[in-house]
C-alpha cells in the first residue's frame, strides 16, 4: 500500500507522524474500495458473511481496530454504504 517494507533510508525506520504517511493514502482507499468490490483478480471478501461473523458492523470494527468504534467513527460507518472499506482505509485500522 505504497510503503516498501524494510526501505525507508535511515535506520530508525519512517516516522510515526500522519505526514510521512499520508502520501500513499490514496493507494489504500483504492486498495480497500477494490477489495471490497471484488474487483482485485483472485481475490474475493466474502463482506456480509463477515459482517455477520463479526456481530455486525460494530463488532467487525473492534476487530479490525483492536478496540471499540469511538462516536465519530460509529457514525461515519452507520451511514456507510462500504464499512468495511471504510475501516481498512481508516487511520485507525493503519495504526494497528
């Protein structure tokens, strides 16, 4: 998703700051939107199976988080017609 691992020029590794990341968001949005629609060849998500394994769209989000959905993001994902793209391209899910 646009960040070669074990490449970045100096030793200590890329920052921990949305800057040195937010160039290759645009990568992960298409990743994640390409995912969920099924249009990366060979691969396919099957999302209401596992929106329902998850116990719902609230559950699939603390699992893919590793904690609960704050307000904010409750709400963006209640009005979502994608949650799940939603959630792979969120700075949250990147951070885990």
């Amino acid at each position: 998703m646009g960040q070669s691992p074990f490449q970045y020029p100096t030793p200590e590794g890329a920052p921990d700051v949305a800057g040195a990341w937010t160039g290759t968001l645009l990568w992960r949005w298409r990743l994640a939107m390409s995912l969920v629609d099924g249009a990366i060849p060979g691969t396919s998500v099957d999302v209401p199976g596992l929106v329902s394994r998850s116990g719902g769209v609230e559950g699939l989000a603390a699992h893919l988080l590793g904690r609960a959905p704050d307000l904010v993001e409750r709400a963006v994902l209640a009005t979502s017609p994608k949650p799940l793209a939603v959630l792979l391209a969120s700075p949250a899910f990147q951070r885990c």
